[in-house]
C-alpha cells in the first residue's frame, strides 16, 4: 500500500470489507501497527505471530476471558474503568468465560474422549464415517467437499460425543453453520447460547439425569455430577451450555479445513502427486500446511486483569485484546513466503489451535479428522474439478472460511 493509504488506514474486525477480505488489512497491521488500538472498542488488536504466541502463554492472570473468548460487538461497546471479575456462578455462562480453576476444571468434564490417547482410537470410526459418505457421494460425479463431506463427517463424530443419535449429523451441521452467520458490525459470540444449540443439547443432560448419570455418556454424566467451589450443581441449561464447545468447535472448522486443503492440493498438480505418492506419511505433513493456510478461526479475545506492557504501549486493566491467528498464520517472520501455499513446509510452530489456557480442547481429534478425510478422498478419487467459480465463503468477523466447494469428480 502507498503512504496516503497508510495515513488513512483503519481496522476494525467487525468493518464489511474486513469481514470480506481482512488478509490486506493484516498485512498493514504486522507491518507498521503490531499493537492497534481500536477506539470504539477500547481494544487493542495484535497482529504478528511473536506477540499473539506470548500473550496466550501466560497463565498468570494478567489476561482473562470474563467477556468471552469471541466477544460480539455489544460486549466490546461497553468499555470498563477497571479489572473484570469473573461471571457470577449462576446462572452459569460458558466455562471459557471463567479463570482458573473453574475454567480447568470444568473443561475436564469434556475432556476425556479428546485425550491423545483416545484420540487416536477414534481413527477406524472417521475412516468407516468418511468412506460411508464416499460410497453415497462419489456416485453423484459432483457434491460439495464443506457441506456433503466434511461436515457430515465431522457432525456425526460430534453427535456421538454428546450422545446424539447419528442420523441427525445433517440438522447439526445446519444448524451450527446457521449460528455462526455474522452481520457487518455486529460478530458472533459463540458463548451465547443460542436456543437452536440447546434443542438438541438440554435434552441430552434431562435425559442423562433420569437415567442416573453413570458415565455411559460421558460428556453429559461429568457435567451433571460435577459441583462448583460452593458445593452447587450445574441446572440442565447451565451443564448444556458447556457442552457448545465440542458441539460448535467440533462441527465448524475441520470441513472447512479439509475441503480447502483437497482444493489447494487441485490447484497445484506436483505437489498434489507428491502427497500421492505416500498417503500415509505425507497427508499427516500435508495437513499442518493446510491448517497454517486455511484455518478459518481469524481471532480471539482477552480482557487484561494486570498491566500490559508491549511495543511501547501499556494495556490497562479493562482493556481488551484480540490475537489476530489469521493474520499470525501469515506473518513473514515466523514463516517464509507465508501466502504460498508449500505442502511440506517446515513448520515448527502453530497458532490456528490457540495456545496456552485456551488451546483447543479438539485438537487431536480435529487433526486425526482432517488427515483420515483427505487420506480416504485421495484414495478413492483420481482426478478432481473444484468447480471455483461456485465456491462460497461468507463474510465473517470469525469463521472466515470455504462455507461451500463444490468438487466433480
């Protein structure tokens, strides 16, 4: 950009044409103002890979999420003349809104089938899901790799983790796609729980709780048994809303994901030959490339309890940040040629995850997907036609990503 563009420069998350497009605007930001400070929001927005990787290492409370990790435009208009405590204990929002150790321990309710170790015996149940979905889509010459393949695949994995039955992966899939639909100015705030979510989710907890809760389900049964510092115990709303992290992180990104990865593989036939010749062991390195470039997760946000100190400015208690992972997943200084797409780059760190408190609960899970999908895809299909010209992606404040790709194949 030339200097009279500088000079006017603006970034705001929730602006139209950030929402459409905010990789120019990271550029600018990484360049010449690492630490933006955004006046209506009273927020400072962080751009470079460096300084998001060492903000979301601390863990000693000088940043908390008490205003939610994805505040909404209505959050972020009420500026704060000082430290936010956490949320009262009831009615209970989201556990992420919470600082340790309500935060750790209830995110353990949720935890345990997302283990490494248990993980990585979830890999026979994505194979036989995704190679079900080929056997029915495959036969059709064109589907949608977001919709038809990933995110059913992924939406049956969630419902099984809540106690969902399988058959409803479609109704799941639109409805979180539905929830996470931004209007210019406005953002999404995933915490709220929207009472599309809960529909499926409070029936799950009543259920459990009549039938004893006794780990069969295992998600659902830990909430219900679980009790806060004051001995009290979740309400069958307040344990359903803490399970919209697995029911909305495990149904969103992982098709977005996949299918953009199978897309970038398309457009760039030797290197597509070159994941080809090995499945095994090079979709597994393809993949953290495909994570690095087409995550859609573009920030997350922070309220400082403490001083802030960073490139010169103070972030004052009641201040907020957002990391901008997006715009860290582009960052020349931490990767080169970043906006090329290198299937077996080296890549020693990553932030699309998060990092520290935060860091995704799925992770291993999300990455078992990805690889199983595109693995059983590559397997199956030779030649492929992503039909571009038909893909859609939605502007978003967030989940900036491939909504729609359409495939011949």
């Amino acid at each position: 950009m030339n200097q009279p563009v500088l000079q006017d420069f603006t970034y705001d998350p929730f602006d139209p044409d950030v929402m459409a497009d905010p990789l120019p605007y990271y550029r600018v930001l990484r360049d010449h103002h690492p630490v933006y400070y955004i006046p209506k929001w009273d927020t400072y927005a962080l751009s470079r890979f460096e300084d998001i990787w060492q903000v979301l290492g601390l863990t000693d409370g000088t940043f908390v999420a008490s205003e939610g990790t994805l505040p909404a435009a209505n959050v972020l208009s009420e500026h704060n003349s000082g430290p936010v405590a956490d949320p009262p204990l009831h009615p209970m929002p989201f556990h992420a809104n919470f600082d340790s150790p309500i935060y750790e321990n209830v995110r353990r309710c949720t935890s345990a089938q997302f283990r490494p170790r248990s993980a990585a015996k979830l890999a026979d149940r994505i194979r036989t899901l995704a190679n079900e979905r080929l056997d029915e889509l495959l036969p059709r010459g064109t589907f949608d790799l977001t919709q038809d393949y990933g995110g059913i695949v992924a939406a049956a994995m969630v419902c099984e983790f809540v106690g969902l039955p399988v058959d409803l992966a479609s109704e799941v899939l639109a409805t979180v796609n539905a929830g996470s639909l931004a209007q210019p100015g406005e953002g999404v705030e995933v915490g709220n729980a929207r009472p599309g979510y809960l529909s499926y989710l409070t029936p799950i907890v009543e259920q459990r709780r009549a039938e004893g809760a006794d780990g069969s389900c295992p998600i659902a049964d830990s909430l219900i048994n679980f009790r806060l510092p004051d001995g009290s115990a979740f309400s069958d709303m307040e344990a359903a809303i803490q399970m919209l992290g697995v029911f909305i992180g495990g149904t969103e990104t992982v098709p977005k994901i996949t299918a953009s990865g199978l897309w970038q593989l398309a457009q760039r036939p030797d290197q597509l030959a070159a994941v080809r010749a090995d499945l095994e062991a090079n979709v597994p390195v393809a993949r953290e490339e495909i994570i690095r470039y087409a995550a859609p997760a573009q920030w997350f946000a922070r309220t400082a309890r403490r001083p802030y100190a960073i490139h010169g400015t103070t972030i004052n208690p009641g201040q907020r940040i957002i990391t901008l992972l997006g715009s860290a997943a582009r960052d020349e200084r931490e990767y080169s040629d970043p906006d090329q797409f290198i299937w077996n780059r080296p890549i020693e760190r990553l932030l699309s995850f998060g990092r520290g408190q935060h860091f995704c609960l799925g992770v291993h899970v999300a990455r078992l997907e990805i690889t199983i999908m595109i693995q059983e895809f590559l397997k199956r299909v030779g030649d492929y036609r992503i039909i571009a010209e038909s893909a859609l992606r939605p502007p978003s404040s967030f989940q900036w990503g491939w909504n729609s790709i359409p495939v011949e194949v």
